[in-house]
C-alpha cells in the first residue's frame, strides 16, 4: 500500500513538472522564436525531464535527418515523448492497489 501511494505521488509530481516544463519552453517558442535572445534552456531542460524517451530523437534523426532542421518540429517530439512517458507512468501508477488494507 505505502508503495503504490509512493508511486501515484511520484507520478503527480512528475506529470506537474513535465507540464510546466512543456509550457515554459513552448511559452519561449512562441515568444522568442524570431528574435535574436537566446532561448535554448526552456528546450533542453525539457529533453532533460523527458528523459529516458526523449533519446528516441537521436534515432529518430539519423534515419530522417530533416527533423533536427525545425526547432517546432524537435519541440513537439519532445513533448509528445514527454506525453507518453507521463502516460505509462500514469498506467503503472494506475495498476497499484490499494487492496490489502
């Protein structure tokens, strides 16, 4: 029981952080993307948090080579892995019982 507690405030806790990290680096897209300020944090500490599923872009890349040349392209992998990821930890979270008790 004390496990599956555990693991549903993990994955709230996780969900929460992927989505505010998604939202801070969308948010600096659309803001920053044509100027000259620099905005690559938002992005890779979202590749950082997406981890271990945002390493699929890697290769993903080396069979369609034209991904890496749009950043809105890179950013929406990254989230949409982000995405699944948050959902299988969801599910995993979700196949805990609360039974035994």
């Amino acid at each position: 029981m004390k496990g599956c507690l555990i693991m549903r405030i993990f994955a709230t806790l996780y969900s929460l952080t992927f989505c505010g990290v998604a939202l801070w680096a969308w948010a600096a897209h659309v803001f920053y993307g044509g100027t000259a300020r620099e905005h690559l944090l938002p992005g890779v500490i979202l590749h950082i948090v997406a981890l271990p599923s945002s390493l699929l872009i890697e290769k993903l890349a080396e069979h369609v080579s034209w991904v890496l040349n749009s950043p809105i392209t890179m950013l929406s992998l990254v989230t949409g892995l982000g995405f699944f990821q948050v959902a299988v930890m969801w599910l995993l979270a979700g196949r805990c019982s609360f039974s035994g008790s």
